[in-house]
C-alpha cells in the first residue's frame, strides 16, 4: 500500500484560541470563569454521572462554561460545536452538558435530534432507560439534597415541574415534519417561542449540507429548521456533536470555525491510548482462507484471555460485503465451511499459510495451534462459530447496519456475557450509533468488491475502521482499564488491543483506502511492516540437569493493609528531598532546528503552598483527571479530602517548594510555572499508579523451574529503523557453538548484545569454578519470573523482570546473579530497580534452598559505566 501521506492545511480555531489566551492571561486571575472545575468539575456534575469524565470531556466543560459566562453569550455562543472523535464519550459530554445547563443556566427542555432511528434508541438507553447498562447518569440523581429526573416527553410543559430535566429524542426528518403542518400533540414555533429550549444536535455534520452544498436540498431543510427553533426565543442554545467535519472545505470552516468549543481529534485519541491500535493485515488470499484466518485470530485472542485469566472476554468479527445477496451467500459459505471443517483440513492450512504469509500476527497464530490439539480445536470453533452464534443485518434502510432496531439490541450489547454473537455479517454502512467495544477483525470479502474501490466506498469503510476500534476494557490482574496497558511490552496479551482489518489485494482500493484512512488521520499499522525473529531453546541445554531440574527464584509477595498507605513517601516519592523540574529543555523544543551551543542554565524556587503557586497547583491538578478526589481516592484509600492532599503533611503539604531548572535567559512565565508544577504531578501520579498495589514483596525466595522460564519465544520489532540510534535496533545474534547460552540465538538490542559480549570474555573463567556456566535471557513474556521490592518502606511495590539471569553451579552449590541493562534515559526513572537489585546483597534473604545464594547488581549502561564488569569479578570469580 502505498505509504504517501495526504497533507492537509492547518486549520485555526479562534475560539478556542480565545479560551486558551484567557488562561495563559495572568491579569484576569480573578475572573470567576478561571475558577470553574478547579479542582475538578462541580460535584452535581461529577456525582450524578455513571463515568469519570477524562481530562478532554472534562476540559470541554469548562471550555463551555467560559462562553455561557460571556455577557455576550446569547449572540456569541449560542450555537457551538463540540468536534471529538468516534468512540472518545460524545454522549457523556451531552449527559454533563444537561447537568451544567439546568443548574448554572435553569434550563429544563432539551431537544435531542439526529438523522436516524438508530441513533435515538441508542440515546434513549444512554439518557433514559436507567436499568440500561449503557445509562450514563448514576442511578440516584440529586443536586444539593434536592432529586433529580429525566423524563421523556413529546411536547415540553408550560409549567415544568422542579428538579425535572424534559427529553424530547427525535430524528430531525420527524421533527421537520411536525413543525411544517400541524398536528395533534405535535411541536410548533409559537409554542416553542415561548419556552427556553437546549437543542443537542448529533452527527451535526449531517446538518451542514445545507452549508455544503445548495443541491442537497433535503439536509439543507433540516439545517434551517435547527436554526428556525435555535432563533425563536434568544436564551435558546444549539449544541452540536460530531465527530466528522470536514473544516477544509471553505463553507464548513467558515461556518464552524468559531464555533467549535471542544476539538479531539482521532489521531489524538489513538495516541492517547484509549482506542484499540488499529491494523491492517493485507494478503493474497481468497474469501475463504480470509475467514479461517478471521477465526483463528479471533481464537487466539480468546485463548489469550483466557491464559491470562480475562473472564468473559468474546471478540466479535465482522464480515462486510458490498451486497445484501452476496453477505447472504457469504454467511451460508462460512457456516458449511466451519461445519464440514476436519482436523486434516485445519492442519493443512495452517501448514501451507506459515510458509505463505507475511503477516507478524498470523505466523504467531499459526504457531501457537500449531502446538495445540487440533482434534480439540476443531470441536472448540464448531461450538463457537455455531449458525446461532451468528447474524446477519440487513443495511437497506438509511440507518445502516442498525436499520432493523430488533438487531439494535443485539449489536450494542455485543460485550455482555449473555449476548452470544461472535459473527456478524453485513453491508456496513457507516452505523452512527453503534456502539461496539469487542469488535476486534473486520474482514472485507472480496466477491463482489472489484467496483466497490471508489473513494466514497473506502471513506466509508475508513469510518467503519474508526468506529471499531473503540477500546475494550477488559480485566486484568485484578484492575479494569480504559488505556490501552501493552503498548511497550512483548506480551501477549497485546493482542487483545488491537482491531485487525483483513483487507482485498486491490491495488486501487488500497490507495483509496490509504487516503481515508489518512483524511481521518487514523493511524494504522501495516502488519507487513514488522518483522518478526525467532529464537529455540538448543537441544543440548534442554538434556542438561539444569534445564530438567533446575530453578530460578523470584520472591513471594503479602497482601498490604490498607492502613499502610498513609503518605506519599509510601508510593516511593521522595519528599525529604528537594524536587526538581527541568525546564531548560523547553528553549530547545522552542527553537528547534536553530543552533543552540551549549544551554547555560539557572533555576528558580517555586513555593507550593501560598498564594498564586498554590492556585497554580490546583490548576495543574484540575487539568489532570487523576487528581479527581473520586479517582484519587482509588488509589491513595485514607485520604480525607482534596483539601487534604494539597495542605496535609503526609501528602502535597510535605512539598513546600519546587527547584526549577532553566535556560539562562528564559523568563519564569506563569504558563512556565505552571509547566513545571503539572511535570511534577506527572511524577507524582506515576509514583502512585505504578507502586499503589494490593501486596508487595517479601524476602522469601521461591523457585519456578528453569523449564517453564526458558522457553521457544519471539520478539516483533519494526523494521523501518529511520530515527533509531543504532543501539535501539533488534537483532538476533548468533549463538551456535556457545553452550553457555540456551537459546540458538539472541533476540538482542545493542546494549543487551554488548553485555552478552562482556559476559563471554568471562566464560572461560568462570567454567574453570563452575561447573555449569549459563546466562539466561529472560524472554519479556510475564512468565513469572518477577522481582518486588522488598526492604522497609521501599516505597515501589511493582514488579519487574530482570533481562538476564547468570547461572552458576557447582557441587550442589547455586549462585544466581541477576542483571538488568538499561538505556540512559531510563536511569532515574528506573532507579528503584537497581536499588532492588543492590538489596540482594545486603538485605537477609530467605531461600526456599539453602545452598542458593541470590546476587545482584548495578545496570549495565553504555560503556559499563556502572562498573558491572568489576562487580561481577568481585562476587563471583
């Protein structure tokens, strides 16, 4: 697929430029709009909510408060756009925008329109149906001791009762029709003239075609019927939703551009790791060796659930045609292929594609059942690709997919347990208001699809794309996530973040779908862009009685009272010493390309508990979700109050003051100040989510047996190495005729290859006092072997796997020396590692064996730095 980006100009906003200016603007701190949400949102926001809102809804919010407070706000702001991407919580903005406009504005009526059935019903089980699992207020709703209500209506009351919030859900065709004759028990522009009214428009983009274009006369009419009912009564107010808006097309922009008070783009949301990844996985394969590839995949990712003990975990493929008969047909083909499947026909084609294919995941599949029992197998996808266990939805209606609403229930409950579909086949359109969080492969079929490559069809597909890779958050390890947890790890359970789009092998669809993809600025991974090194455990090792009966030792873990986690000092933060932020980087970023020199540096003492620096601090804390009391609380389980934690000595209070480091020259501006203090809870927030555990380690060493820790494994890497340093890219190096080392070859970067060069200049020494000389490569797959910090108040509670392990024996006495190489710029970062890694040789170590002795030593950095040569010749030799 062609790799040539679209480029696309750079669009400004000026009012959330405006927004942002006023909160840079240091002479309008006591402006009341800068106070609003700081902390954290009002309480009759945040407690009448099922979800915590993140750090962009909630950013939106206050973007909203600051326009009502305008005293121009009924000319300026009364129609506004609310631009966030597919899947990044749109209604739970509108369910916090109802709250803010009843309490702060004493708005009861609201509108909701959008342009099909589909979305309605949806939004009836979000805003409504409050036994839904997809109802997003909390259960009882109140605001100061007084209950709350939403209650759905067809008209809006003349005398409205108080603490009721009126619902009118709508399509906008139906509206226009009620509004353009009269009808009983229907709406009309006198009687709404009357009345204050909240319109919240969604997939607005619908409702700029008029904007667009003067021949779509039918969408143009549905826009001038918004404005009609937003123009009857001044206090009105159009809030508009979507997720699609084309702001390059000079009409749109010149419309919106002003208007658009929250912007999240895609990309960002991607980024921000609270969607899937997204992949494509392109091949020469036909229908039907698509949708095997499909349902292996789709196994894998279950029997990986399963491994790592994610219950209830279904991943859902979707099968799109480009026609009704032939998604008929493609159901009837896919249900006679999983039934007459036999185990020879399943082991040869999992034969002949690992010697065909090029994709990274699919090899890894093929592998992986290769190992299994495929008898077994073969009985598994019977049971669960099953004709029940699938449906096929009919999309001739203009909702989409979602046409038929007795499907609708079905498809936006995928995730739950009871819901048994694991296939769906359909002609997908784009399906606004399907809501899926386990979709995890979409699967293009290819027959009927040689004219279905236009733009228009891929852009359609793009948005599909879009819409399935909305983040699934599964458990794991006893807490449920919202982000996306493997991103930097080798683990398996990486598979499980990923939405896969098996595409067709057409050279002008692919390029079509490139550029939308693109237009979206979705970013997509091309599976065939990895490669993907393998490495065996050596025969000979597996003979040894090292291998057969030997073991490596971690240490077991307590549970942790909950009484202990008292202060900050606890979560591993250092508050006896004075912290410090870096802030001389930032000229550089400031004046990138531009020759610097040498930066000369100065710094400045930020005090944190009086005056303008302790509104700076709850301002850092309100831009930042995790300082939310409800969230925090999760976390730190004796905290009283956020008063607390900013003022009480065992938290915030023990931090008077901050060191700043800046480039000579650089003013210390109240945005820099403010820079620094939000580095610094970045710090503090990391310290807490990484050490806050439910046990923590004890010094009692355990063994698991080396069998289950040395094993066959892989490792993924990207080969486009462009901006690497050399030292960052993988390799495997060779390790034939080196008894020493298990494996056939090492899975290394530069640094592990260096460290595995300074430990064989020692071999020969050391085989003279040992009897068996092995260093082990510990392969990064959550196998169990994990060190936690065990001596008093180490404050780090996590664990972690050293890269290697060297083995030494001899004469029934066992020495393990554990070593970690580590990268310069994770020094500090990782320095409680090393600490842990030190404590073996100091602290009293119990072991399960009394003739193992556990060592450890400093990380092995760039030019053995650290003196690991030294040491290791020191403890061992």
């Amino acid at each position: 697929m062609p790799q040539k980006k679209v480029i696309t100009k750079k669009i400004e906003l000026p009012l959330l430029q405006e927004i942002e200016d006023f909160y840079k603007d240091i002479f309008r701190q006591e402006d009341p709009r800068r106070s609003f949400g700081v902390p954290q949102l009002p309480e009759y926001i945040r407690l009448n909510l099922k979800h915590d809102l993140r750090a962009y809804q909630e950013s939106s919010i206050r973007n909203l408060n600051y326009t009502q407070n305008d005293s121009n706000a009924n000319s300026r702001f009364n129609q506004l756009l609310f631009h966030m991407a597919t899947g990044s919580g749109k209604t739970d903005v509108m369910a916090a925008l109802m709250l803010y406009m009843y309490y702060e504005a004493g708005m009861q009526n609201f509108l909701f329109v959008v342009n099909t059935n589909a979305v309605v019903a949806k939004t009836r089980e979000n805003l409504i149906n409050s036994s839904s699992p997809k109802y997003l207020f909390s259960q009882n709703l109140m605001i100061e001791g007084e209950k709350l209500e939403i209650r759905e209506v067809r008209r809006f009351p003349n005398r409205p009762e108080k603490g009721v919030l009126y619902l009118r859900l709508t399509t906008v065709q139906t509206l226009a029709n009620e509004l353009s004759s009269y009808r009983e028990n229907g709406l009309t522009y006198e009687e709404l003239a009357g009345q204050k009214l909240v319109i919240l428009a969604d997939e607005a983009h619908h409702f700029s075609a008029g904007t667009k274009s003067a021949g779509e006369k039918k969408d143009r009419a549905w826009e001038n019927v918004l404005d009609h009912i937003r123009q009857t009564n001044p206090a009105n107010r159009q809030f508009e939703f979507t997720a699609t808006i084309d702001l390059q097309n000079e009409a749109i922009r010149n419309k919106y551009a002003n208007k658009i008070v929250a912007q999240y783009e895609l990309s960002r949301f991607v980024r921000d790791g609270y969607s899937k990844k997204v992949r494509y996985l392109q091949a020469n394969a036909d229908d039907e060796q698509k949708m095997l590839n499909a349902v292996l995949l789709s196994q894998y990712r279950k029997h990986i659930a399963r491994e790592n003990h994610i219950a209830d975990f279904k991943p859902v493929i979707l099968f799109k045609s480009n026609k009704i008969d032939i998604s008929k047909a493609t159901r009837d083909h896919f249900l006679e292929l999983l039934d007459g499947l036999t185990v020879e026909a399943l082991r040869s084609f999992i034969e002949q594609s690992q010697k065909s294919t090029n994709s990274i995941i699919l090899k890894k599949v093929y592998g992986y059942f290769s190992a299994k029992n495929l008898a077994e197998l073969v009985v598994e996808l019977q049971r669960d690709f099953n004709a029940l266990n699938t449906i096929n939805v009919n999309d001739t209606a203009s909702d989409g997919i979602l046409g038929d609403l007795n499907d609708l229930k079905n498809l936006n409950s995928l995730e739950e347990a009871d819901n048994p579909f694991r296939v769906i086949f359909a002609v997908a359109k784009l399906s606004e208001g399907w809501d899926v969080l386990n979709l995890y492969d979409i699967v293009r079929i290819s027959k009927g699809a040689e004219k279905a490559t236009t733009k228009t069809a891929t852009n359609s597909e793009a948005q599909l794309v879009g819409r399935g890779a909305r983040y699934y958050p599964f458990e794991y390890e006893g807490e449920k996530s919202f982000t996306r947890r493997f991103d930097a790890s080798d683990s398996d359970c990486s598979v499980l973040e990923y939405l896969d789009y098996h595409t067709i092998n057409e050279p002008k669809y692919l390029e079509n779908l490139r550029k939308s993809l693109d237009e979206m600025d979705l970013p997509v991974e091309d599976d065939s862009s990895f490669e993907l090194l393998s490495t065996s455990v050596k025969e000979k090792f597996k003979k040894t009685k090292v291998y057969q009966s030997g073991k490596l030792y971690y240490n077991t873990v307590e549970d942790i009272p909950t009484h202990d986690w008292d202060s900050l000092v606890k979560y591993g933060v250092r508050v006896a010493e004075l912290p410090e932020v870096d802030l001389s980087l930032s000229v550089i970023e400031e004046n990138a390309g531009v020759i610097l020199g040498d930066v000369q540096t100065t710094t400045k003492i930020l005090k944190l508990n009086a005056g303008i620096s302790k509104r700076l601090l709850k301002k850092a804390m309100a831009r930042n979700p995790f300082y939310r009391f409800n969230r925090l609380r999760g976390y730190l389980p004796n905290l009283k109050s956020i008063r607390s934690f900013l003022e009480d000595g065992e938290w915030m209070g023990a931090i008077p003051e901050l060191k700043v480091t800046l480039a000579e020259g650089q003013t210390f501006t109240s945005e820099l100040q403010l820079k620094a203090v939000e580095q610094y809870l970045a710090y503090i927030q990391r310290s807490i989510l990484m050490n806050y555990k439910k046990q923590r380690g004890t010094n009692h060493f355990i063994g698991v047996p080396v069998r289950e820790i040395v094993q066959d494994y892989d490792k993924k890497f990207s080969d486009q190495v462009s901006g690497q340093v050399i030292s960052q890219i993988i390799r495997a190096k060779d390790m034939r005729g080196k008894d020493w080392f298990p494996h056939l070859d090492a899975i290394v970067d530069g640094l592990e290859e260096r460290l595995i060069d300074l430990i064989e200049g020692y071999v020969e020494q050391l085989q003279k006092k040992y009897e068996d000389v092995y260093l082990i490569r510990n392969d990064e797959r959550g196998n169990g072997l994990k060190l936690h910090e065990f001596v008093v108040d180490g404050g780090h509670y996590a664990g972690f796997m050293p890269d290697f392990v060297l083995y030494l024996g001899s004469f029934g006495e066992i020495v393990q020396v554990y070593i970690e190489p580590k990268g310069a710029q994770l020094l500090e970062r990782d320095q409680w590692k090393e600490d842990l890694l030190q404590s073996l040789n100091t602290s009293e170590v119990l072991v399960e064996d009394d003739n193992v002795r556990l060592l450890g030593v400093r990380f092995y950095v760039n030019g053995d730095a650290r003196g690991v040569r030294d040491a290791l010749r020191n403890k061992v030799m």
